[in-house]
C-alpha cells in the first residue's frame, strides 16, 4: 500500500450516518425479535435494501466465502435465505453446515451479525420461496435445485456505532434454549 493510497483511504468519511438513541434494555430477550424491530426501525428511516445482507462460509479448505443475498425470512428457527443447491454457497453448506451472515445499515451507523449451524428448509418451503420469485427468475432455476437455508444462530450481535467510537454491542448468545445477553461499550481511546 502506498502512502498515498493510505492517505486517500482515511479521507472518505466513515461512521457518517445518525444513529437512533439506543437502550440496551429496550430490545427484546429474543434476538430474532430484536432484529426484526431494527429491521421496521431501518425500513423507517429509509435504510435503502434492509434486507439484503452478506452470507459467509467455508470451502472444503476451510477458506472463507462471502456474498451478498436477499433474506428470506426470520422466526424462531433463525435467518432464512435461499439458493441453489448446486452453487458454490451449496457445496459449500454440504462441506460444513455452519455460516455467518452480516447486514449492515449505514444511514443508521447499525450492524446485525448472526452465526450458527444451517439446516435445510423442508422441499415443499424450498418450492414456496421458489414460486415467490418472479416467473423470469424461476424459469432458469430447476426446482429441485432450489433450497431455503436456515441460519439457527448460536450469537447474534446487535452493534450500534457513534461518531465519539464509543460503539454499543449487544451480545446474544445460546444456552441451551434460552439467550443470554450482555452489553459492551468500547471506551474512547
């Protein structure tokens, strides 16, 4: 990297959206829930595409892969989203059944990060997902090719910046079937 290079790179303005007051407390015991209210909050305050976000995995050489998708769903399973099964993302699944996925909502300075094992929907959700899509990107996707993931999280983090860096992060962890939930604030430096 050349100085000039480092030099551009800390010009571009980071952290320069507004983010909402933020209680810890406020958010629900339940991160599928909690996510969903940042969702409406994002969807609100005119996030552009809230529901995109970044799907990383595994190769068999355990070399990290990452790719941005649409989400499908969220309940009390996890994060849904789909693809086929012949992909790179599906062999990918089939190798190691575990993956982590990102959104990030930059006019609100807020990131979601989920990471757990992935399970296959059954066929007849996989189908419905399908016939969801419009009927030009169904009719290049072979139906038994098309499968719905779940992502059932094991950590969710809720992280909430400031321009002060004194960013919040709200730590949803699985024990047993319940969630705990801690609360960090970086220090300014």
């Amino acid at each position: 990297m050349t100085d000039e290079t480092r030099r551009f790179l800390r010009s571009i303005p980071s952290l320069s959206g507004a983010a909402p007051e933020l209680n810890p407390q406020d958010l629900p015991d339940d991160p599928a829930a909690a996510f969903l209210q940042w969702l409406q909050a994002g969807i609100g305050a005119g996030v552009p595409e809230p529901h995109v976000m970044t799907l990383s995995t595994v190769d068999s050489d355990g070399v990290p892969d990452a790719r941005t998708l649409v989400l499908k769903d969220v309940d009390q399973r996890g994060w849904a989203f789909a693809s086929t099964k012949s992909s790179r993302k599906g062999s990918q699944l089939a190798h190691r059944s575990a993956a982590a996925l990102s959104c990030w909502w930059q006019p609100q300075m807020r990131a979601v990060r989920i990471r757990g094992e992935v399970i296959e929907a059954t066929p007849e959700e996989s189908l419905k997902d399908l016939h969801a899509r419009s009927p030009v990107a169904q009719a290049s996707v072979d139906p038994e090719d098309w499968t719905l993931w779940w992502v059932q999280p094991e950590r969710v983090e809720f992280w909430q910046g400031s321009t002060d860096r004194r960013h919040q992060r709200i730590i949803y962890t699985r024990d047993q079937q319940d969630w705990t939930r801690e609360v960090h604030r970086t220090e300014a430096s």
